[in-house]
C-alpha cells in the first residue's frame, strides 16, 4: 500500500504546441490539506481535471488510493469528492432538494444530506431556495455535494474564488477542520497564498506546468535566503551600486533585497552612506510564503 492517496508520476499534458503540464509529481498523504499554488495560468487546473479523470493525460500516470485512474476509474471517483470552478446548483430548489439530486446520483444513504448540510453549517437554511444564498453559501453548498457518498479525497479547484472576506473565512474555516471532522485527505488548489499558508500542512508549487517544489511550508522557507530591506535613494542607482559591489540584489516594489549570507546590515548601510546615498529605512526580512512564492515564480523585479 503506497504511503499516498494520491500520487502522479511524470504527468504531463500537451495541447498542440502548448505544454500546459510537464511531468508533476504530486504526492498527498492521508489526512492532510495540501496546497496547490500557482499563479493564474500555471497548470493547476488541467493537472486537476486530470487528476479527476476528466482530461486524459498526454503521458504519466495518476495512483489514487494506490490503483492507477486509468485502469480502475469508476471505483476511484466514487471516493473522490470535487468541485472545479463553480457548483452546480437548481436556484429555485432548496439546499435539501438539490443535495438530494445529488445523492441519488451517487446512491448515498438518505442520512448523508443532513451530515453534510451541518458540516458546511448550512442546516438553518436547508429548505431556502439556492438563489437567495449568498455566494460563500453557494460555494459550501458545492462543498456538500463533494462530501456526499463520504468521500476518502476532496478535491477544490480555487474554491474562494470571487468571495469576500467574510466568505473566504468560511471556506478557509471549512476545509481546516475536514481531515479531522470527516476522516479524508484535501487538495485545494489557489493563487492567494496567505489562505493556503493558514490551512495547508503541505504545498506544491506550480509554475509554467513544471512543479517547483513540494513540501511542508517549514521546508520551504528554510530553502530561501535571508535577505535585507534597504530603502534608499535614489533606488535605482543605489542597486546598481550594491550591483556593482558584488551584492545580489533585487528590486520589489520601492525596496532592494539584498543576500544576508556574505554581508551584515551595518556593512550595507555603511558603504551607501558613504557613497552619498540617503538610506531612510534597513532591516532584516524574514520572507513570508509570498515572498519566496514570487522569487519561486520569477515574481521579483529586476534591476
């Protein structure tokens, strides 16, 4: 029995001269929220389609619950809750109506539309009609349905998506407590990575179809440089200067990043001084998940 319940090996898919996926090695553990990040465009939804069987990959190979999709299809999806963009959902039906739609599709017990509808904490609003929810209701009610049949993966395709802030709290507050409240595995993928950082115990990196990394987010910032925030002017000559010094030095927003790891900050602000350049702010940055995601994806700003 392999250690993951999902797994792909090499997966790769091409549309005509478009390499969209190129050979990813996901792998999710039991009981873990694993975060797929990427920026817009990256990969992340055609790897999901894939992995859900509904796109065929152009080569490699996807193992769920250690039985390749390929060949055992139908008994895989039957344990594998999703939603992809937005629900589905008849607006002049009830919550409870169109679960129960749902669930003879699935051929769920009875019982399971009500434990989902209090999972999602919909159960107040059970017999409203969908169009009157608001869209976070819309997207936990999309989340029910993939819960329904008690599936051993959940798999969410940027389920925050066009929520407000209060929306997204629910969403985020839902998929943190599903490994332990429901027994299964999550793979939600998104591009706002302060929500992965909050709920994801582990997290891919997609850019341009190739996976960067994989790992805790503890292994992923161990892996980044402490840099040094400089603000100085005028900023771009005082980079070259640095440049020019022997420093590695990148531009984000109005600030230079410097690598810590051959220099200290007294060094830096000693030798721009000295050259007549009026340093008005430097301090250490510790980075934050953003941060190394956008030097990962080539976020950062040259000189």
């Amino acid at each position: 029995m392999s250690e993951f319940i999902l797994e792909t090996k090499r997966l790769s898919k091409q549309f005509k001269s478009f390499a969209a996926v190129k050979g990813v090695d996901l792998q999710v553990r039991p009981g873990e929220v694993y975060g797929f990040l990427g920026p817009n465009g990256a990969g992340k939804t055609t790897t999901i389609r894939m992995l859900l069987g509904l796109i065929r990959p152009t080569q490699g190979e996807v193992r769920v619950f250690g039985q390749d999709l390929a060949r055992h299809r139908l008994d895989i999806l039957r344990r594998v809750g999703s939603l992809v963009e937005s629900p589905s959902y008849y607006g002049n039906l009830s919550a409870y109506d169109n679960l129960e739609i749902t669930r003879k599709l699935l051929g769920a017990r009875k019982t399971d539309i009500d434990k989902v509808l209090e999972t999602v904490r919909l159960s107040d609003w059970r017999n409203k009609k969908v169009k009157t929810f608001s869209l976070g209701m819309k997207q936990r009610l999309g989340i029910a349905q993939a819960l329904l049949g008690n599936p051993m993966l959940l798999v969410l395709d940027e389920p925050t998506n066009g929520l407000d802030p209060a929306g997204i709290l629910e969403i985020r507050e839902l998929i943190a407590r599903l490994p332990e409240e429901r027994g299964l595995s999550v793979l939600v993928s998104s591009h706002i990575l302060n929500e992965i950082e909050l709920i994801a115990s582990r997290v891919g990196i997609i850019y341009k179809g190739e996976l960067l990394f994989q790992g805790s987010l503890q292994e992923l910032r161990e892996q980044n440089k402490t840099m040094l925030r400089i603000d100085a002017a005028p900023l771009v000559e005082a980079g070259n200067f640095l440049l020019a010094r022997g420093h590695q030095v990148e531009k984000r927003h109005n600030s230079l990043y410097v690598d810590m790891s051959a220099t200290s900050a007294a060094r830096l602000n000693r030798e721009l001084v000295t050259a007549g350049f009026d340093v008005s702010h430097v301090s250490e940055n510790t980075p934050s998940l953003e941060d190394i995601f956008l030097t990962m994806t080539k976020g950062a700003q040259s000189l």
